[in-house]
C-alpha cells in the first residue's frame, strides 16, 4: 500500500513570500495524519483540493506558533463543511488548556467532537495504535517540550508453523522538528523509510543553533546517515535564506539521498 507525505508549510516562525508556517499531511494505510497545524494550512489543504473528510487525528509537535496557530481556524473550517466524526489532536497537556476557553466563545455551537490525547514530549510513548497504524513519540531537544512523531504501519500475518498471528511492520516515518542535534535519537529511528528532519539552518549560521536549538542541513544528514534511513527530507527553513538549495547542498554532501522539503508537493514514500 503506497505511502505519501504532502507538505504544506515548510517555513521557521518568522512566514516569508516564500514559505508558511509547518504544517504536512502524511497518507498512511488510508487514513489522512495532519502533523503540525501553523496559520494557513487550511488555505493550503483547501487550494491544494486536500480531502478533509479522510483527516483522522492531528499531532502538535509542540507549542511554538509556527506549528499550532492554525488549529483554530481549521476546526471552524470542518464544522462548516459539515464533519461529524469525533478529531483527535496528541499534544501537550497545555494546548487543551489554550484552547477550550477559544473553542467555548468562537466554536460553541460546533457539532462534532474535538478530543484532546495529552502526551508527554519529553518520553518515548506510544501515543496511538489500531489495526494497520501505531505512532511513537520520539523526544526531542528545544526551547520548549517538543517531540517528534514516528509513524509505522503494520499488517497482521499468521504463522502457519506456529499457529499464531503476528504483525508484520511495514512503512516507517520519522518526523523530527524542532530540536537541536540529538543523537540520541537514532536508535528509535534505525532504518527508517523516510526521515523528516529539521534544517532551519546553513553552516554559516550554525552558531545560532546553540541558542536557539535548531538543527543545520548538515547535522539532519548526519543524523539519517547514522540511523541508516532510507530518504532524508529536509525542512523548517530559516527566514535569513532564500536559496534553498544550498541546504540541499550542505546535506547531500553527508546524505546523498537527501530531498529539499517543498510546499505543495506530494512524495511517494519508498
């Protein structure tokens, strides 16, 4: 069963002309995964003809702007287009605290069921698991509590020797935004399909990572050579640099299959 992974928002906090605030859906044994919900991904899910109807649950990284703004305004648009099956949204704790006194003023009248699941970014968990999907937590390291979300699906297979089921794991995919370069992570996602890595940053401003803990094209590489992935995508790009293609560049030269992260587009996971 093919895998896709359509970026909408590719950009850091500050938005430019060219990049929005992250946002990217992830198609997964037929079921729609909304990771990151910055301001305008809506927009872009609406003029991109995205089915919204397929949206099966939201996962929030963590609760910097660029990557939750947009959640308010996305629940509204459901409601209007007439979604009645309950939206499930993994965050921290505080985002249901943030949002329900908006949600009882602005969306009182709204008629399906948003649950909010509280995680714990700072622990590896599994957040979510049915049939043919479980999703993981990969912690991370930033300013605030952040985890990345690693996705894999599974088919259940029966053992004619043992007579006994089994699941056999098939696609996996990393999503790791923000943090600074942490290799501690490697072990939970060796040999992953696709990796989605952070590269807010060129090498010429690598000295800002330290303090803003952010990951530079080089080091997203470094770290998908380490884990053995299979595609290195890379994105959250900085507003200093408008040429792209130096951080595909600076990471191709540690990961040669390495794809620059492009708004709009659609990849087909291997």
């Amino acid at each position: 069963m093919e895998a896709h992974l359509t970026i909408l928002g590719t950009g850091s906090a500050l938005p430019t002309f060219q990049n929005s605030p992250s946002g990217q859906i992830l198609d997964l044994c037929d079921k729609s995964f909304l990771i990151d919900c910055g301001e305008g991904v809506q927009l872009t899910m609406r003029q991109m003809n995205l089915k919204t109807s397929r949206l099966y649950s939201i996962f929030i990284s963590h609760l910097h702007g660029d990557h939750c703004f947009g959640l308010m305004g996305l629940i509204s648009t459901l409601d209007m287009m007439g979604r009645t099956q309950p939206l499930h949204i993994y965050a921290h704790p505080d985002l249901e605290k943030l949002m329900r006194p908006q949600m009882d003023y602005h969306l009182k009248d709204i008629r399906y069921e948003v649950v909010f699941h509280a995680i714990n970014p700072r622990r590896k968990a599994v957040i979510f698991s049915d049939r043919t999907v479980t999703v993981e937590t990969i912690p991370l390291k930033h300013r605030v509590p952040t985890c990345g979300f690693l996705f894999y699906e599974h088919h259940r297979r029966f053992n004619s020797l043992t007579r006994e089921f089994y699941y056999e794991t098939r696609k996996r995919y990393a999503y790791c935004s923000d943090t600074q370069y942490k290799e501690s992570i490697i072990p939970q996602i060796e040999g992953v399909d696709t990796l989605f890595h952070e590269a807010t940053y060129t090498e010429q401003d690598a000295f800002r990572c330290k303090k803003t803990m952010h990951s530079t094209a080089r080091q997203a590489a470094t770290i998908a050579l380490k884990a053995n992935a299979k595609l290195l995508i890379i994105g959250h790009y900085s507003s200093r640099v408008s040429n792209h293609s130096i951080y595909l560049q600076e990471a191709q030269e540690v990961f040669p299959n390495t794809l620059l992260g492009v708004e709009r587009e659609i990849y087909q996971l291997p």
